[in-house]
C-alpha cells in the first residue's frame, strides 16, 4: 500500500463498525488473501475500489467505476505511488487472460494496492467475497511520525451508499495488526 501504509509501519483495524455502515469505495480493509495467493499467512491490505453492483473497468492505465444503474466514472486517485518523475504510475491489466473489466457480485469488493505496478490484488485474483475481510484500517500509530487516521477519499460522480448495517458482518472488536502483506 505504497505510499499510503509503508513496510513495518502499525495500523489499528476497526472491527465493529462495518456492522453498522457497510465497507465504501477509497476504504483501506485488511483481508485474508483468497486460496492460492498466500503469503504465508500475513494478511493483505488493499483499498476497496468497487462495491457490491460496480463494474470496474481500465483503460489507458486509468481506473473507471461504473455503479449500478450509474454512468462511469473516472476515479481521480491522488494516493497512487508516482514515478520518479512524479507522475501517477498507470494501473495495467495484470492477469494472463488480460482482463479489463470486472463486475463486482453481490457480497463482494474490486480491491487494488496503491503501488499499482507490483500490487497483487482483485486484478489477479477478481473481487473479495466479504468473509475474507478482517476489518478497516483506520488508525496508523507507528512510527510515531506518521500516526494519524487513515482516510478514505471522496470520488467526484460517485454517491456513497447509505450506511446500513450488513446482514454478513459480525462484531468483533479492533485489534492492532502488523506485519501486513502487498503494496
């Protein structure tokens, strides 16, 4: 999650409240990656994209999310890792197949690592079913100079949902978690 979350850094991951309000669009979760992408049992975390009835598509290296009965749009995503010459690097198709468009199902979430280049997330291995979600990360509290909240950010043309508690969450409480998987 380069440059939002950086290796070794501790984040508080809040359990209780997607009981009430459901995960949104820009939300940094924690997960458990699905079988087959492991990384020996660290827990990855990634920022949701698409929510349930979305369809995500790229294009040009640009990310569109296209809500249920909505038109697309274009996500503008300042928290992307930049290259060296300060330019946000483009988000490029990753699986074999060349898959560019995703249709989020119900029960599910479109995640994508911030350093889109080395990322390994919902562009390899599809959307997230909600069970593999540990929680929301939303406290950054080491090192010391970096704490503060985890934001989630606005997308310009996209409404959030209302917040209604989702049938599938259960309440557990916040925990600390380092040592957190993918960028």
């Amino acid at each position: 999650m380069v440059p939002t979350v950086l290796a070794g850094e501790y984040v508080l991951i809040d359990k209780v409240s997607p009981r009430f309000s459901d995960y949104e669009r820009g939300d940094i979760v924690v997960f458990n990656p699905p079988p087959g992408y492991s990384e020996g049992g660290v827990p990855f975390i990634k920022r949701v994209i698409g929510i349930p009835g979305d369809t995500v598509r790229l294009d040009n290296g640009r990310v569109y999310v296209t809500p249920a009965r909505g038109a697309a749009v274009r996500l503008d995503e300042p928290y992307i890792n930049r290259d060296i010459n300060g330019r946000p690097e483009p988000t490029l198709i990753k699986d074999a197949e060349g898959t560019a468009s995703w249709k989020v199902p119900a029960g599910s979430y479109f995640v994508m690592g911030d350093n889109r280049t080395v990322s390994q997330d919902s562009r390899v291995f599809g959307p997230i079913t909600r069970d593999l979600i540990i929680g929301r990360a939303w406290l950054r509290y080491f090192p010391l100079n970096r704490i503060g909240l985890v934001r989630r950010p606005a997308y310009a043309g996209l409404e959030e949902r209302p917040s209604s508690p989702s049938p599938t969450a259960r309440a557990r409480a916040p925990a600390p978690l380092a040592g957190i998987a993918g960028s």
